[in-house]
C-alpha cells in the first residue's frame, strides 16, 4: 500500500447501462435492459440481491427516512490496483497523535487529478461547520482531520443536478440512488479500501464534489478499519453539514432516531437499548431512576424541556423521546442534553482524557520531568503514595518527584495523576467513568 501524508494545512448499450446505474438499476438489470449476449437469462431464476439499509434526508429542515439499496459488489482486481496507486492521505487538522485523538477522515469523490487542493478546502469548509456545533464546538482539540485524495476521471458525480447526468468517479457517487433523488449512494467496499489508507480511521465522510443538496447514512456497516458507518454529503451545499452531524449521532454517540412515518404506528417490543428512546413515562424513568430521569424538567438547547415526548424510532406510539426536536428528529436543529452526554461519552471512547503521558512501565528518577498531555479544560490532580500535592507544587511546568514532594528516605514512592473532564453536560455515572484516567509511576530509591 502507498501511502504519502503531507502536512499541511461507446457505444450506446454501455451509455444505456450507465444511465440505469446512475438511478440505482442494478448491473445485472440495466445488461438485460441493454440487451446482448450478456444480458439475464428470464427463464434462470434470480437469487435474492444482497442489500443495505441506508438513511437518507428530503431536505435541510426535513426529517430523515431509511430505504435499502443494493449491496456493492466485491471489487475487482483492476479496482483494487486503481486504489493502491492512488489515495494520498493529507492532514488537515491536527491535535496530537492518533491514539489518543478521534481522527476523522475525509474522503473526496469526483474531485479529478487537478481539483485535490479544492477537496481540501472544502473539507476544512466542511469541518468549520461541523466542529461549529455543540458539542463538538467544546471538544475541537479531541479530533484530528485527514483528507484521503480519491480521484476522479470526471469532475461532479452522478445525478447532479438531473438524473440523467452520469460522472465517471472513484467512489461512485450517486444522487438519485434507487430512484431517491436526495439519496447519495456510494460504493462501500471502495470507500473501506480508501480509508484505510489512514492511519486510525474512527470517523468516515465521503464528501462528494456537488451542489445538490443530499446524503446517505450506512449506520449498519462495521468497517474492518474500525469505523462504524459512513456518512456522505455534497461539497458545496450550504447545509449539507447537518447531514454529517446527524450520522455521527448514530456513530459517535449512538443514538437512535427519534422519528417516525406512520402516524397510526405502534411500538409494541421491549424497551430499546438506546439512551434517547424509551417505553416509559417520564414519571416511571424518575421512579426506576433510568434512561434520561436526570435531565428530566431540564431546559434543553434544541428547545423546550426535558421530559418523555411520543414518538421516535419509527413509531408514532409506544416509544418516547426526551425533547420535542432534536437533531436526531429533524436536521437543523441542536443536540438535546442526554443527546450531548451521549456525544461526549463518545468522543472520549476514542480519545482518552490523558493524551499521552511519561512512560509509566520504568521507574523514574526523583529530577526526571514527568509529562502530561491532556485535552483543554481537563482537571489534573497529582498525588505521592494516595496524597494529594498542593497546587503550588506543579505550577512550573511538566513536575518532577522531588517538586511533588517525593522524600529522600531511600524508599520506592509512587506519583500519580488523575485527569478528569469537569463538563456538567455528562451525569450518568458509567458515561463519567470514560472522563476520568489515571496514571502512576513507581519512583526509584
């Protein structure tokens, strides 16, 4: 695999099976509309096509709706070459090293050989935006950013802005997936063999060069990069952000949606594993003393209160949600507060509060500088053998034992530091657990 990271900021019966391709046909389909020696024989009974299921958004204030559309096939072993020689990794924002940073990574489509500078750009457009809304605005320097250049034979992708518009690109974007026009599908195996090209992918956007408004969420693939899900979005529509941030609520924070369709649906199953859904009432959360019962008569940012609003998860009964419209109902709008717990809790699964720190598998001399990488507004604590050390003794930079206090009695002493994250945006104790970390060193005699 190559890898290179710079630090900076025909005839007719192919144009027909393009074209059938560009509004989500098949490839088996659109060979049998095309006709010829290839095409599906209609006496061979078809097998079932796999498929995936895909979230996809009708516009900027509107509400989401899922839909399946074909599996992507394997990829071939020309695609496969194509990728290797191509897939520059770019960073665009960083914070620290991989490890101990959440790394989102951009992946641009239908950006030619001449128009990588441009993906850049609009990637740190894209995150501008994103990293503007909250809880991500108060959590900027937990995230890295990378741009994997893709590129592409045509400039545009598919269905933008007809359907009859067919590009030649990398990924395969498409508008008008499975005859959605909003849905921007993309080929996922080519998208899991790009990012991979970096180095810890925790985050996946495919950011497709357009101005049509429209996206997709692929919330049900685990990627063996490590990812879950892909989201993708057009370049240069002006809200098309709003699509991003509502699928890394699904993926960071785990959310589930709190939508629905049918007005007469009904929700009839065990209570959901969710943190924003719930079959109860606000009054039997605060008695049981589960899901949000401590936001509850909270006042929200999305607006409103806390409480137990009907409808979510598809169902217009049986399930309730903690505000009236939040992001994960309508896009738009702000996270709801046990929405931002849940986002929080997730940021810091992958990137702990300590960033790095002095080796701690070697004892240390009592005038060797100990440290400490933490994110911005983390609390640190220090201590020698479970005592706490005065605040006046770590004042001068990175301490050392013998500043801590550490005495010269020929004994084996321990330093430890404890980080924790202060944010009052988090109360559920297991979710605090991952804002606090401690680490210790032995002090030689």
């Amino acid at each position: 695999m190559r890898r290179r990271i710079s630090r900076i900021g025909t005839a007719t019966r192919t144009h027909q099976i393009r074209i059938a391709l560009a509004t989500g046909v098949t490839a088996a389909a659109a060979l049998a509309a095309a006709g010829g020696a290839n095409a599906a024989d209609p006496h061979q009974a078809a097998s079932p096509e796999p498929m995936q299921r895909v979230e996809y958004f009708t516009g900027p204030n509107g509400h989401p709706r899922h839909t399946e559309v074909p599996a992507s096939a394997p990829l071939s072993t020309k695609e496969r070459s194509t990728i290797e020689g191509d897939g520059d990794v770019t960073s665009i924002v960083q914070n620290g090293p991989v490890e101990s940073k959440l790394d989102v990574v951009f992946i641009g489509d239908g950006y030619t050989a001449a128009q990588q500078e441009d993906f850049h750009a609009d990637v740190r457009a894209k995150w501008s935006k994103i990293s503007a809304v909250e809880p991500y605005a108060s959590y900027k320097d937990l995230f890295n950013v990378w741009a994997v250049d893709a590129v592409s034979q045509d400039s545009g992708v598919s269905g933008d802005p007809t359907a009859d518009v067919v590009k030649n690109t990398a990924l395969g974007s498409s508008f008008f997936c499975s005859n959605t026009e909003r849905l921007l599908c993309v080929d996922t195996n080519k998208v899991e063999s790009y990012a991979s090209k970096a180095e810890d992918p925790d985050l996946v956007i495919v950011l497709a060069n357009a101005t049509k408004y429209g996206g997709a969420g692929y919330n049900d693939i685990t990627s063996p990069s490590g990812y879950d899900g892909i989201a993708t979005a057009s370049s240069d529509h002006p809200d098309s952000d709003q699509v991003a941030v509502h699928e890394t609520g699904h993926s960071l924070g785990k959310l589930a949606d709190e939508y629905w369709y049918d007005e007469s649906s009904t929700y009839e199953g065990d209570e959901p594993g969710g943190s924003n859904l719930s079959t109860l009432s606000a009054a039997d959360m605060g008695a049981q003393q589960t899901k949000w019962y401590r936001w509850l008569g909270q006042t929200s940012p999305d607006g409103g209160t806390v409480d137990a609003y009907e409808g979510g998860g598809y169902y217009a009964h049986g399930l309730n949600r903690p505000t009236e419209n939040s992001i994960m109902r309508t896009l738009g709008r702000e996270f709801n507060l046990p929405g931002r717990e849940a986002m929080i809790a997730g940021f810091h699964r992958h990137a702990p509060v300590l960033a790095g720190t002095t080796p701690t598998d070697r004892a240390l001399g009592k005038d060797q500088r100990i440290s400490v990488e933490a994110a911005h507004g983390v609390r640190l604590r220090w201590s020698v053998d479970g005592r706490p050390v005065t605040v006046a003794a770590r004042d001068a930079g990175p301490p050392t034992p013998r500043a801590l206090g550490v005495p010269a009695d020929g004994r084996t002493h321990t330093v430890s530091v404890r980080a924790t994250d202060p944010t009052d945006a988090v109360r559920d104790p297991r979710l605090r657990a991952l804002l606090t970390e401690t680490s210790s060193w032995r002090v030689a005699r």
